[in-house]
C-alpha cells in the first residue's frame, strides 16, 4: 500500500512539473539560481536564510522561528511547511534543502519526484563546518556569500589567543547530558584554548560521582530554559552535585541556536568560552 502512495504521488508530481517546468528553467537559466526553495527543518533553514535573497524562498520549515534557531529573526514572514510530501510537491520547488527534515528516505523520494536536492551535510569537526558550507553555497548558487561567511568565520577564529595555562570546562545540558572528545563541542573547547573536562569519547552521562571530588574550571550549560528543566525533572543535572558547579564555577552560557546545528554560527560560542572570566 505504501509503496503505491508513493509511486501515486510521484507521478501527480511529475504531471504537476509539466505544468510549470518550461517557465522554471527559463527564470532558473536567467540567473543560474534556485528561485522556489522549500527548506524541510532549522538546519537546513539557516543555510537558505544565510545564502539566497528572500524572494528565492519559497517556504521554510516550522521550527524557523524557534528559539534555537539562529537566524529566526530572518525568518519573519516567510511561509513555513511541514515536511509532508504531497505538501511540498504541491508548491513546485525548484530546490528541496533538507538536513534531516522529511525522514531519512526524504531526499531520495523527491529525487525520484524530479525535485533537486540540496542536503546538509553532518560536521563533526570545524573542518567539516567549512566544507558543508562550501558544499551548500554551490548548492545554492550562492559561492560568494558563502566565502564571505567563511571568511569572517576564519578571520574571527584566528583572533583567539592561546591561553599559558589552559582551563578545563564541562559541557552541561538539561538532560543531564556532557560531551566528551571527538564530538563538536569538544572541538569548540580546544578552539577557544580550554580543555574538556570529559576525558571519555563521545556524548556522555554527567560524572557526578567525579564531580563530588573534582571540578571543572568552567561550566557551558546548554539547553537550560525553565521549559526544558520543567520537561526533565529526573535529570541528572537536577542533582544537587551538578546544580552546585552552576552556582560555584564560572558560567559560560551556550545559547542553543550556536549549537543545535553544527554551523559556521558556532564561533560566537568559541568566542564566548575563550572570553571566559575566572570569577563566579
């Protein structure tokens, strides 16, 4: 039965493009750009916001405005669509930007639909957070806007002195959660000349009981809104052992639209941790 949906509404939208495909080249080959971008969720979103003039946005998805968004401000105004397949086709993108919005078999489907995809990459490194936004400006067309963003990116970076004596930080979320080596936020750290006080690889459960005996330098919380604390009573950063390293050590917030997408915004963060005072 599934499979006989989707091969339906592939073939509506393959009717629906003989419809307007003649006059979409024509706009596309004037330019060279995508002209009805449809973006499928918040990663994907900062990326058309950053890198295309607003009339070449077609719709956006629904978390463009959220908190964790990091150009929600942008994002005013402009139509948002959920990433429901027979939604999307019916506006006649002429691009599809998806990171992980519609489901894993989502960019395949609109390939097969006869909708260009452009998909996000996954950066796990800041030389991964370059590439994608590399890989995503020639996506977009838009090669120049995105060496602009790389470049402030890397002039800023370049700025960050190295620390004589480097301090140890622990990542904290409000799921009681840490991040330990080989991850973003521990490449975040080492790029603002401090150590991850998570010695372990990987995402991690906080170490309260090490935590009882030794601290960090610095605290990052994330994540940490009342909604969120509300949302997460039996956390472990709920526990009196984590919630003094908030009340005793050194606080560097990392607002969540720096983080929730591995992105080249992440360096407002880099610089809030390298800017770090010692004082509580």
């Amino acid at each position: 039965m599934f499979k006989a949906a989707v091969s339906f509404l592939i073939c509506i939208a393959a009717l629906a493009s003989c419809q307007f495909q003649a006059g979409n080249e024509e706009a596309m080959a004037a330019n060279g750009r995508p002209m009805r971008i449809v973006s499928l969720d918040y990663c994907a979103d900062q990326y058309v916001l950053a890198l295309v003039d607003r009339e070449q946005i077609l719709a956006l998805s629904p978390d463009s405005q959220k908190s964790f968004s990091f150009l929600k401000d942008k994002a005013k105004g402009i139509r948002q669509v959920r990433p429901n397949a027979e939604d999307i086709l019916a506006m006649q993108p002429d691009l599809v930007v998806l990171s992980y919005g519609g489901g894993p078999k989502a960019a395949d489907f609109f390939k097969r639909a006869g909708v260009p995809v452009a998909q996000v990459g996954w950066a796990n490194d800041l030389s991964a957070v370059r590439s994608v936004l590399e890989d995503m400006s020639a996506a977009l067309a838009a090669e120049e806007r995105g060496r602009a963003l790389l470049d402030d990116f890397d002039r800023r970076l370049a700025k960050i002195e190295p620390q004589a004596t480097p301090r140890t930080v622990m990542y904290l979320t409000a799921g009681g959660v840490t991040s330990g080596s080989g991850t973003l936020i521990d490449e975040m750290f080492r790029a603002a000349g401090l150590l991850n006080f998570e010695t372990s690889t990987g995402w991690r459960s906080i170490p309260l009981e090490r935590l009882a005996v030794e601290q960090p330098d610095i605290v990052a919380p994330a994540f940490f809104s009342a909604d969120t604390l509300s949302q997460n009573g039996w956390s472990a950063a709920r526990h009196p052992v984590a919630m003094r390293q908030l009340q005793q050590k050194p606080v560097v917030e990392l607002d969540s639209a720096w983080t929730s997408c591995g992105a080249w915004f992440l360096i407002n963060g880099i610089e809030a941790l390298a800017n770090a005072e010692m004082s509580p």
